[in-house]
C-alpha cells in the first residue's frame, strides 16, 4: 500500500487526465479487509451535488479513476510497484463511486484530515 504514498498522490491520480474530473466532489482512503487477514485500499470517491450517474457511467468512472491512480502510484511511489511474488492482486486499488454525502460522505464529520475515514477510536 505504499509507505510513500501520500494523498496528493491520489488526488493527482483522480483529477490529471481525467475527462470526468469535474464529476468529482471528493475523495477519501479506506482499507478493505480481504482474506487471510490482507487489507486493500479502497479510494471512496464523492460525486458533486446534483450529479447521478447510471451505473455504467458510475462504472466508467471508476475505471478511469482507477487507471489514473494505479498510475500516478507506479510511477511516483516505489514501495507501490508490483511485487510479482505477491501476485497480480496485491495491488489491486478499488474505487467506489458515491452520490454526494452518501457512503462514507454521509458525516463529513467522519473524514479526518479531509481524506481519510474516521475509525471510530
């Protein structure tokens, strides 16, 4: 999940490049707890107010969010490069794609740090 990954990263890798950039409100980071006590990130992102998405256009944009940030992680974070030991999955980055203050944007007071989601400690 990359030591040196950093937010900005992720945001980057959302807006650069993006031609559904201006669909997006906001992000935040959560880590998806998989199988064999593994975690994955998961970048929740937040629609602007007033859009809806059907679900392939939600699916389009999560596709190329993904690409984006896979992306901008490869080439500006080291410790994020594929590991081929570890297997085609172990940097699989899930995007979620969300109304605008649902999911995880329900609270705003939730997100910590303007990214990342409170865990309730």
């Amino acid at each position: 999940m990359g030591a040196n990954s950093f937010p900005q990263d992720v945001e980057r890798g959302l807006f650069e490049g993006n031609p559904l950039a201006d669909l997006i409100e906001g992000f935040c980071l959560t880590l998806a707890a998989g199988g064999e006590l593994e975690a994955r990130p998961v970048v929740h992102v937040q629609l602007r107010p007033g859009v809806a998405l059907s679900a392939v256009e939600a699916d389009q944009l999560a596709k190329i969010c993904q690409q984006g940030v896979q992306r901008r992680l490869d080439c500006h974070a080291g410790d994020f490069a594929a590991h081929p030991e570890q297997g085609p999955a172990a940097n699989e980055l899930a995007i979620a794609v969300h109304p605008y203050r649902s999911g995880p944007f329900a609270d705003p007071a939730a997100i910590r740090d303007g990214y990342l989601l409170r865990d309730g400690s």
